[in-house]
C-alpha cells in the first residue's frame, strides 16, 4: 500500500470524522464511573453514534486478515489491558484506569482517537502512568511537519517513556488513515530520530502510543482481541488523529472537551 497525499476535499471530511470521534468521547465521559460495566459504555456509544450522530462505528464486525470480527463498537480495555479490550461483563470500579478507543465512519472517513478515563480516585501510580503517556504522545505529535520523518516521532516518545523506566509496546503502531481504518504508514512509537518516512503535507496519520508501568512484551487474551500485558503492570494510550500542513500539523479529533496540550514535566 502507497502512503496517500489527502485531498482538500479529503481533509474537510476528515476534520468532520475527527471531531465526531472526539465528541462521542466527551459524550461518554460522565458514565465513565465506578459501577459501569464496560458493555454498558459500549452500548451508550453505539447508539449516540448511529442514532444521533448517524455514523458508522469502525470497529463493529471489522475483520483484518488473521482476526475474526472484533463484535463490539468500541474498545474498552481497562488497567493491564493494553489494547482491543473488547467490552462486556466487566464492572469498572474506584481506581481502575480505562482507555476507550473510538473509530467513526462520517461520510466514507474515519476519525481515531483514545483518551484514558480514571474510575473514581486513582492511585499515584496509575495517574503517573497516564499523564506521562499523554505527554510522550503529545512530544511525538510535536514532531509533526513537513521535513520532518516518521522516526522523530517514535524517538520522542520512546525517550519520554523510558527516561522514567516505563517501556513502549512495539507490536502495534499508529497507521495512516482515511476511507480506510488502517492505512500506511505504519507510525511506530519507537525508533532513531531523523529515519524512516519523510514527512509530507496532506499526510493523515494516528499517533497512539501505548505505554506500558513494566516490561513491553504483551499477551494475547483468548477472545483473540483483547491485548495485555505479559506482567500485569499497568498500560495506558492516548490516539489522535493528525494532518500534516504545509507550516506543521493540525490535530483532527478535536471537540469541546478534547483534554488540551499539556505542559511538559516529564523528561
Ligand atoms: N482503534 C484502534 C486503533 O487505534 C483499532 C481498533 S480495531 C478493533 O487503531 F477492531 F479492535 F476495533
Ligand atoms: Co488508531
Ligand atoms: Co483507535
């Protein structure tokens, strides 16, 4: 697959896929409570999709080669889940940590995003983990302008998460993105600065690191979705989507409660 230049046309209906995808995320933020199954934000965010905002949730039914249909229409994977937890039974309580990843389709385009919720109270650690995350995704975003490659971005997060002894997942990446869920280039959140892609404007691509408390090797739970981490430590991720432009880059899945760039304290 070739890494596609958007067009103008492309990059107003993305702006759109993007902020619908953030908006269910600020919608679904007040359930987000000690108590709620993961099951029950699933259906909350499904219908807001499909009936109030009439888009198509991506990850319902999707089947890419080697995985059978993921059967929900987010993904909800909470404390050592580091990916593709797929919701059900499981009952949130205080101090979980809890990514919801959404994935709209809005006139053939797709917008992606994750934000991390805290259930309640959550300990030093688990707060620790989350903000230093946000953080290294927004120090990769930082990166972003024409010139500029693909591994800057990984090298900017990676040094954020393993200055403080945190570890990187390696096996599962941002990607380019459009009418398409997942496009190339595959965005790793590792890597040398100054290699790989060169950065172009009209580029869409996630930026979506996952970062784990422990160790970066991961499991595979038996539902053959839900991604975790080998030795239980705590992981978090953060997902935007992102244009590059012709002076820098434009965050796409923004909405009115889209948590906004940090301050740096992390190094
Ligand atoms: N939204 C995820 C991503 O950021 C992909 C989820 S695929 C699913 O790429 F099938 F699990 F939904
Ligand atoms: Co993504
Ligand atoms: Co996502």
């Amino acid at each position: 697959m070739k890494v596609t230049i958007k067009t103008p046309e492309e990059i107003i209906k993305m702006r759109v896929a993007g902020r619908l995808a953030a908006e269910v995320l600020d919608y679904i933020t007040p359930f987000v409570k000690p108590g709620v199954t993961t099951g029950e934000l699933d259906s909350l965010c499904h219908n807001y999709m499909v009936d109030v905002q009439k888009t198509i949730p991506a990850p319902l039914n999707y089947a890419p080669a080697g995985h059978s249909p993921f059967p929900k229409s987010i993904c909800t994977s909470v404390n050592k889940q580091i990916c593709h937890g797929i919701p059900g039974e499981k009952v949130l309580k205080n101090g979980d940590i809890v990514n919801l990843d959404i994935t709209v389709i809005s006139d053939g385009y797709h917008g992606d995003t994750s934000r991390m919720f805290y259930v309640g109270e959550p300990s030093i650690q688990s707060r620790r983990l989350c903000e230093l995350t946000f953080e290294a995704m927004w120090r990769g975003i930082d990166e972003i302008a024409p010139g500029k490659s693909l591994g800057d971005i990984g090298h900017a997060i990676q040094k954020l998460a393993e200055g403080v002894g945190y570890s990187v997942v390696r096996e599962f990446c941002g990607h380019g993105i459009g009418a398409k869920f997942h496009e190339d280039p595959q965005v790793v959140h590792y890597g040398r600065a100054g290699t790989g892609l060169k950065l172009e404007a009209g580029m869409i691509f996630t930026v979506e690191p996952m970062i784990n408390a422990g160790k970066a090797a991961i499991r595979h739970l038996p539902d053959g979705w839900t991604v975790t981490t080998k030795d239980n430590s705590l992981s978090a991720q953060w997902e935007h989507t992102i244009l590059v432009t012709e002076d820098g880059h434009e965050v796409l899945t923004v909405s009115a409660n889209t948590p906004p760039k940090p301050d740096y304290k992390f190094s």
